[in-house]
C-alpha cells in the first residue's frame, strides 16, 4: 500500500480529526509569526481608555502610534516581551481554529450546505462561517482571557502595578478562585461576536474568492491563489471584527472585585456606550492597522501552511 493510499485510508477513517489537527498546526505556525502584531494591537486598543480615567485607576499612558508602541514594547521591556501571552495564544488557536474549521465543513457539506450545482450560496457561507467562528470562540474564550491579562504584565510593571498573573497555570487559577469557573469566561459575548464577524470575513472570504477564481479565471489551486483569497480574507476580517475586538480587550482587562465583577464596564453594551461617549466612534477601531497587518499575514501563513500539509497527507481541499 502507498504512501497516498495510507493517507487516503487515515481521512476516511478519521476525516473531521485530520482536519482539526491540521488546523491546529497550521494555526500554530501563523500565530507565532504575527504574534507581536497582536500584542501591539492590544497595547494600543487599552490606550487613552475613558473609563479607566474616570474610576482613577490608573494614569493613562503616552498615545502611541503601532510603530512607537512596537519599539517602545522592546526598548522598555524587552524584544522577547513581543511574545508575552504566546502560549495561552496558541492554545487558543488549536481549540478555535480546529473547531471552527470543523463545524464550517461540517455545515457546508450538509443538506443545509451546498445547493444543486455542488456550490455554497455566499449568504449560507456567511451563515456558517460565522457560526462556525462563534462555536469554536466560546470554546476557546479562557484561553483568550489568559492571554489578554498576560499580554498588559509588561505595561503593569512600567506603571509600577503589581504583577496579576505570573503564567498560564498561575492566571487560570487566579481568574477561577476569585470568579469561579464562570470566571473563565468573562468578556465571552464580544468575544464570540468578533469571532463571528472575523470568520465571516475570514473563513467565507477565503472560501468564495478561492473557489470564485478557480471556477472564473485560469489560476490553479496553488499558493498564488491561496495568497490572492488570504489578502482578501484578512482585510474583511479586520474591517468587521475591530469594533468587537476592542471592546473583548477591554472587558477582558479591566480590574475585578474580591466577586470577580467588573469594576469598569457591566457588559459588553456598557463598555461600547462609554468607549464612544468619551473617546469618540473611531476608538472603536483603535489597533486597526495592527490588527489588519497581522490579519492579512496571519491569515496568509495559516492557509499556505493548511493546504500544503494537506497536500503533503494527501488530506481532501478545503
């Protein structure tokens, strides 16, 4: 039996688990090249924040554009701190990424799926990728928790704060004694909100323009197709998932009770009325160019790397 056969053999026996564990790698890899991306977007996405202000918590810093924040981050803590939170990140991404990829085939190849003509309807794309996204974030929402806390340790030191969590173990054990489990997820809804925007940028995105221009123009199924459906996917994904991205940073950050309660923001519609109230409507997009140049790469990295595994196992297109 050949090499192709035994990979043939492997996703016919186990089809939904290669895909999450190729998922899983290819998400791995993107995350680790654009992580410092996303610590800089989420640095700047706490900046000038109101409500902090207003409860005296703590003195805003400098206003930072992506370039001085990115250097400031290395030049006052560290080039390694670019990398602070990477681990709770990836986990993150081996539970989302792995899920979402599942559940949005698993809905496109369905009876709800594709239509007559072996295509999916771009409005049951945009349903199932944003599906698919909320499903896998509700999954994955502790471990965006994790991350975003261990992300700002840098800037706490500088501002002379105590540490609040010293490592994934450390954070997770902190968050639950003084929340509980439901503590875990704090910040879930614009959590899962996002990521249904995101996917429907990403995933859909991705998924209509690769099979648009294979079915109208004479590129291949290769990496300039790939690249062309990833620079797309990446730009809509940054557009619709800020917004909601900004406020899970927030919710997520902000100082608790001894209850493990919020002390800044009751809920995700709280948090967006006074972001809006005292920064103005485009603090919603604050981290934009960070977030848009670690998604076009991210998402860049992650289908290259997802389709030439597959190609490699032998793995069916997505």
């Amino acid at each position: 039996m050949g090499a192709g056969e035994r990979s043939e053999s492997l996703q016919e026996r186990w089809p939904r688990s290669c895909k999450f564990l190729l998922s899983a790698c290819a998400a791995t890899a993107a995350e680790l090249v654009t992580f410092p991306l996303d610590l800089t977007k989420t640095r700047l996405q706490i900046q000038g924040e109101a409500a902090l202000k207003r409860h005296g918590a703590g003195a805003a810093g400098p206003y930072r554009g992506m370039v001085r924040t990115a250097v400031g981050i290395v030049q006052e803590e560290g080039l390694l701190k670019l990398w602070q939170g990477a681990t709770p990140a990836v986990y993150r991404h081996i539970v989302y990424s792995g899920v979402r990829m599942v559940a949005y085939e698993h809905l496109r190849d369905s009876k709800l799926g594709k239509g007559d003509e072996e295509t999916f309807p771009l409005w049951k794309a945009v349903i199932g990728g944003m599906t698919a996204g909320a499903i896998g974030q509700f999954f994955a929402s502790p471990t965006d928790l994790v991350k975003v806390q261990m992300q700002m340790e840098g800037k706490r030191r500088l501002e002379g704060k105590p540490p609040r969590v010293r490592g994934v173990y450390h954070a997770l054990v902190t968050i639950v004694s003084k929340g509980g489990v439901r503590g875990l997820w704090a910040g879930w809804v614009p959590n899962v909100q996002r990521a249904a925007l995101v996917n429907m940028g990403d995933l859909t995105t991705y998924d209509t323009v690769k099979h648009f221009l294979l079915r109208n123009t004479n590129l291949k199924d290769n990496m300039l197709c790939h690249s062309i459906s990833s620079i797309f996917s990446g730009l809509v994904a940054a557009t619709l998932g800020t917004p909601a991205d900004v406020i899970k940073t927030r919710i997520m950050n902000q100082p608790r009770d001894k209850n493990g309660r919020g002390i800044l923001y009751r809920s995700s519609t709280d948090c967006f009325m006074q972001a809006v109230r005292g920064e103005g409507l485009m603090s919603l997009y604050k981290g934009f160019i960070p977030t848009w140049m670690r998604m076009a790469p991210w998402s860049l990295v992650f289908w290259l790397t997802y389709e030439q595994i597959r190609r490699l196992v032998g793995v069916s297109s997505f």
